[in-house]
C-alpha cells in the first residue's frame, strides 16, 4: 500500500521534500528549513502568486504529479517574465487530504524544482496544511532592470508575441474528447513551455507594455489595451498558427486559429514596441496599436472590435 501523508507526518513529509530538492539558487542566502527564506537580490523585486486547484485545474488522469508542478511553477515565473523580469525563487503552499499519497507530493516538488531551474531559480520555502482539496499555490520571486507594465502602449505602437499560442487550448480539446494524440499538443497542456528570455529580451529592447497570456490572447492583450486605453488591432494574417495545429483542427471541427486567439495556458508574451523598433529575435509581429474609439479601450481582430464575449479563460464564468 502507498504511503500516505498521514503515514508520514507534516514534519517528515517536510523532511522528505527538503531532501529531495536541489541546493539552494543563486540569490537565495537562506532556503528551506527555517521560519523564512533570506533572498540576497539585485534591483527591484517582482513578486507574483498563482493558485492550481485540483478539479478544476487540473486532472489527476490528465496530469502526473510532475506535469502539475511544472505548470504551477511556469503560471507564475510567466508572470514575472511579463514584467521584464527573471524568476529567482519560489516560495511553495501546499494543501492536501491527510490520504495524498507522499510520492505524489514529491513528484509535485521535483516538477516545480526543475521547471524553476530552466531559469536557475529553486524553491526556497514553503507551507503544507491539511484540506480537503488539493491546492498548490506559488508565490515566484524575481528581478526586473527595468519593470515593464500593462499600461504603456501608445497608439502606433507594434504589437508582438513570443512563444507558442494555442498548443495548450489545443491539447486540452484533445484530452477532453478521450484522446492522447498527437502527444506534441497534450506535452504542451501537461507542461507549457513559456519564453521566459523574451521578457527581458523585451524589456531590453525597449517594449513600452508587455503581458502573459494565460487566460487568451483576446482576453489578456484586452487587458493590456485596457490598463493603457487604446486600441489592440490583431492582424489575423500575421498571427503564428502551427502547423500541429492546423493538422489537428480538422478532426475536431474547430478552426485552428480559435485556439490561437481565445486558449490560455501557453504562457506566450505579447509586447508593444515603439514604431520602427527591431524586434527581439524570438517576438512576431501580430498587429498595431490604435486610438481609442468607439466602444473605448480594448482589442479588434481584423479592425473589428472584440465584444469580450467568447474569447478566454475567467475563473468565475
């Protein structure tokens, strides 16, 4: 019989995760094992949190314990990519049913631990509680040069993105019919794949707004167009559509770019940039930022305006 939580205690099953991380990251002076980590960090701190309800998240039968951590993890280091920024710890909450098994929750640790590493961050503490659903909530700590935020579009402005949109919406569909191919789409739902170097890439170049893309592309560069008060204008044409995408779309009667607009859970990163600017090498140009006008602020596809309706995730909808 597996061995449990309960089996084990909270303080060994404490025991078992610290033992089965990697040392400390760089910038981390104090990690796991006392009352608070110490982080030794240059220039402002950019803080995100993320929460990964089972049920309603995730599915055990759609995700091991590793997928779980490494789309935990990349929920919110993502969140400090959009700032410009790069994640340097992470900070772990865990609750469980007393029954979880202990090499579901160290399966959990090790994923968040090695998604963490793609950008030489690590865990550097952390809380368990006893619940009756399953809950991983993520507090990323990070740097930012050069914090880039939502509300600096200006009309004129290019729009840009990085990083793969609409894998995740499309491996989702893929599991939800039953299936588990092609296996490229569901990786992609099970363990995102964000482009955390074009944050700062970004930042770099000069972006005047940047965002993650978690909840759609329609509906997070809806934000962006918000926070700034102008009009995102999307060029359907200019839009990356995989061809993994397009293969795949026929068997399910769905129109391949609709995942591409209104699917999250890639973690891509729209940017602005002033007009005439030279992209960073791994950011595609998807549109042009406008006036604001008509409805107000927001976003159009093809100049027309997007209603909101239809076109991302919300999590009370």
């Amino acid at each position: 019989m597996a061995e449990t939580i309960a089996d084990v205690g909270e303080f060994g099953l404490i025991e078992r995760i610290r033992d089965g991380l990697p040392p400390a990251a760089p910038g981390v002076a104090v990690g796991l094992g006392d009352d608070a980590a110490v982080l030794d960090l240059p220039g402002p701190v950019v803080a995100s949190v993320d929460t990964v309800v089972a049920g309603r998240h995730f599915k055990p039968e759609w995700a091991t314990a590793e997928d779980v951590g490494h789309r935990a993890a990349a929920a919110g280091m993502a969140d400090i990519a959009a700032m410009g920024g790069r994640c340097r710890a992470l900070l772990v909450a865990l609750t469980a049913p007393a029954d979880t098994e202990v090499a579901w929750v160290t399966g959990l640790l090790q994923g968040i631990a090695d998604e963490a590493g793609e950008v030489a961050a690590g865990v550097a503490g952390g809380d368990v509680v006893r619940g009756d659903t399953l809950t991983v909530s993520i507090t990323a700590l990070g740097t930012a040069e050069r914090p880039v935020l939502r509300s600096g579009a200006e009309p004129g402005d290019i729009i840009a993105i990085a990083g793969r949109q609409g894998w995740a919406a499309a491996g989702l569909t893929v599991l939800s019919r039953g299936f588990r191919s092609p296996r490229a789409l569901v990786h992609a739902y099970q363990r995102p794949a964000p482009p955390y170097d074009s944050g700062p890439a970004a930042a770099r170049s000069g972006a005047t707004a940047m965002i993650d893309i978690s909840d759609g592309l329609l509906a997070d560069v809806g934000h962006l167009a918000r926070s700034s008060g102008v009009l995102a204008d999307l060029d359907s044409s200019l839009i990356p559509v995989a061809d993994q995408l397009s293969e795949t779309s026929s068997a399910f009667n769905v129109d391949p770019l609709m995942w591409v607009l209104a699917g999250g859970d890639d973690h891509s990163l729209v940017a602005t940039f002033p007009p005439g600017s030279a992209l960073p090498s791994m950011f595609t140009m998807i549109g042009r930022v406008g006036e604001s006008v008509g409805n107000g602020p927001g976003v159009a596809v093809d100049g027309r305006q997007w209603s909101g309706q239809g076109g991302g995730h919300d999590h009370f909808r």
